[in-house]
C-alpha cells in the first residue's frame, strides 16, 4: 500500500502556542548552541517548523541581538501549509521591536522541509526545534490479519527505518540551502535513558488516559467503534548515534561540532509540586493536581488533535459533532490520568541538542 505524506499540523487557533510550554523549555535548553555565532551584517535566519511561532520569535530575537548595529536579517518561519500562519503572523510585530538600529525582514515559508524551502546558499542559520522527529509519511495502518502487538512492533521498525531516511534527505536538503560555514542547530526528542523519577510511566499514564477517553466515548457510541485505532502522530525519536549515523551518509556536508542530551520535564510538574508544598489542604492538593492533569492532557491534545479528528471523521463520526466530542474526550483523559495515578508522576520528555556545522 502506498503511504500518505503527512501535511497535518499542530492544533490551530494558537491552541499550540497556549499549550506548549515543555517544547519552550527545549528551545531555552538549546540556547548555549546559538551562542558565540559569527554573524555577517547581512544574515539570514530559517526556523524549520516554527509551529506558531511562541519558541520561534524567542530564538529570533537572540540572533538579531547578536549581530552588529545596522545589519539587516531576514528571518523565515517554515512549517506545513496546514499550520495556522494566523498566529504566527500576529506575532511578527514584535519583530520591529527586536532591535531599532537594524532592519528586520520577516517571511513565512509554508512547505514541507522535506521540499527545497530557500534557495541554495542563503541560509545562515537554520534551526529546528521540536520538529524533525516528524516523519515525511504517515505510517502504514495495521493490517486486519496482524495482532496489536505484532503491528506496534512492525511500526517501530518502520519508523525507525523512515526516521533515518528522513533526517539524511532534511540534512541533504539545508546542506544546499545553508552557506559554508553556516549552521544547523537542533533540539529532538530522544528515548528515554532512565525511569528514576518515573517520567516513563508517567508519560506512559499520560497516553494510556487519553486512550481510555476515547474507549469511554466508543463504549457509549459517542465515538465509532475504531477511533482509537489510528491515532498515531507520525514521529519518531533521535539520538546523537542516529545523527552521526545520518550525518555520515551527506558526502562530508555536515560536521556535529556539539551535541548534549536533557531531560525536559514539563513545567506543569514542579508548578503542582510549588503550590502543594504550601499547603497542608488535601482538597487544595487534589485540585493542584486536577491542574496539572489539565495541562498536561491540553499539552499532548495541543499535538494529538488534527490527527484524532481527522481519523475519528474517517471512521465515520459526523463533523459537526468532533469539537463537541473532542471536548468531552479531553475532559475524560484528565479525569482518568489522576485517577490512574499519573499525577504522582512527572510528565518529560528527554531531548538530544546539536549544532552542525556545514561544511
Ligand atoms: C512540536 S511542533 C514544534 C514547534 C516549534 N518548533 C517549537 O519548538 O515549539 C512540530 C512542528 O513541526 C511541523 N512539521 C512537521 N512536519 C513538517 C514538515 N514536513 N515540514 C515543515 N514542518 C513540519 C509541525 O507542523 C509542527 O508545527
């Protein structure tokens, strides 16, 4: 069967932007990569899948303040057309407040960054937060005749596969755009090294009270009966090994000059830990803890989203019912993820950060 490209983006509205302060501590974490750049007067800064644009304008921002009064920077947010460019857009203005003594261009570029985006040799500095974990194509669907277990373990090999593929094609394609001496700066999701602090199960918990959500809604008839089925957001996880593996497959484009890995908790953890140690209360403790599960499950629904309301809609359900059903699904996994225990646990996500060097 042949696979689909993935052209969904993040939920819309600003949805993503409301909701994604983990991947802005990953963009914080890469922060020592964008520093000490040597910047021309005139340079040309690309973010590839920008979302909209929260992590992107802080980043920005670092770079223009490094370069020399009156240079000029062109400053380009890539990501799906699918995304909401809406929300972005209202925060480029902020761009003209960056720095009064020089000239700002901003540009959006919606593509995939599995496409050419620039043309070749105009680039700076490219960065990708968050992002090149995204597969080019969505994963092939289980197959009627295989078991749950056997397609999970074929999808991971799959992927896997892919995820290779992928990354030497994106760091083929910014070889050509990103000028000699340019970089290539990256913050991805990596597997998970331990558990001592429980963000395995705690992840874990997270994702399996979305899924009983929608086991309730499909249960009641609220949802058809294989929504749940096909709700995989096509990524998969980098490490600094399947970097260089990649890297070594680009005919000596590309060289990693740093690479560190972080655990990147999210901040609803520690913001629930803060506000119970200041009480004794056991009903304000539950309902610090109502509070993370809330942000944690508008967090990975902020991801989720377009790809469960597109699957549920070709399963059948009636599009003018998916919001409304949505909303119930959300309000259902927070119920579950405290019920199930994950409110004792941290939600995290560890991260692997790079900065290439072209060549
Ligand atoms: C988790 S968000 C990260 C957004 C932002 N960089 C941040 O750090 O918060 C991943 C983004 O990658 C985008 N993306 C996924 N595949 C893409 C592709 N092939 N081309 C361009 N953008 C893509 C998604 O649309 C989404 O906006």
């Amino acid at each position: 069967m042949a696979q689909a490209a993935n052209t969904l983006a993040m939920a819309g509205d600003n949805a993503y932007n409301e909701n994604s302060g983990q991947q802005y501590l990953a963009m914080e974490a890469s922060i020592p990569l964008f520093e000490g750049l040597n910047l021309e007067t005139k340079a040309t800064f690309v973010d590839y899948g920008c979302s909209q644009g929260a992590a992107s304008m802080e980043v920005m921002r670092r770079l223009v303040s490094q370069l020399l009064p009156h240079s000029e920077a062109t400053l380009v947010f890539n990501d799906l057309p699918s995304n909401d460019f809406n929300s972005l857009i209202k925060l480029l203005l902020a761009t003209g407040s960056f720095d009064s003594t020089k000239t700002i261009y901003p540009c959006i570029a919606p593509n995939s960054f599995y496409n050419h985006v620039m043309p070749e040799c105009t680039v700076d500095i490219a960065f990708a937060l968050s992002s090149i974990h995204w597969l080019r194509q969505i994963p092939l669907p289980k197959e009627p005749t295989e078991g749950f277990e056997e397609y999970l373990r074929k999808r991971t090999n799959r992927n896997a596969a892919a995820a290779h593929k992928d990354l030497i094609e994106f760091l083929k394609l910014r070889g050509r755009e990103v000028k000699p001496g340019g970089k290539l700066i990256v913050a991805a999701p990596s597997p998970c090294a331990d558990n001592t602090d429980g963000r395995i199960a705690g992840n874990e918990k997270l994702r399996c009270a979305l899924f009983q959500a929608m086991d309730i809604l499909m249960d009641s008839g609220k949802l058809p009966p294989n929504a749940s089925a096909g709700v995989y957001p096509p990524n998969h996880v980098h490490t600094q090994q399947s970097f260089q593996a990649a890297v070594n497959e680009t005919e000596a484009m590309w060289v990693i000059e740093k690479a560190y890995d972080r655990v990147i908790p999210h901040p609803a953890y520690q913001a629930m830990l803060e506000s119970q140690k200041g009480t004794q209360d056991i009903e304000l403790h539950k309902s610090f803890e109502r509070e993370y599960a809330s942000d944690v499950v508008d967090w990975i629904l902020a991801v989720f989203k377009p790809f469960m309301q597109k699957w549920w809609v070709e399963q059948g359900l009636d599009e003018g019912l998916c919001e409304g059903v949505f909303q119930e699904c959300a309000d259902l996994a927070k119920v579950e993820f405290v019920k199930s225990g994950g409110a004792a646990l941290p939600v995290a996500q560890d991260f692997v950060f790079l900065r290439l060097n072209r060549c």
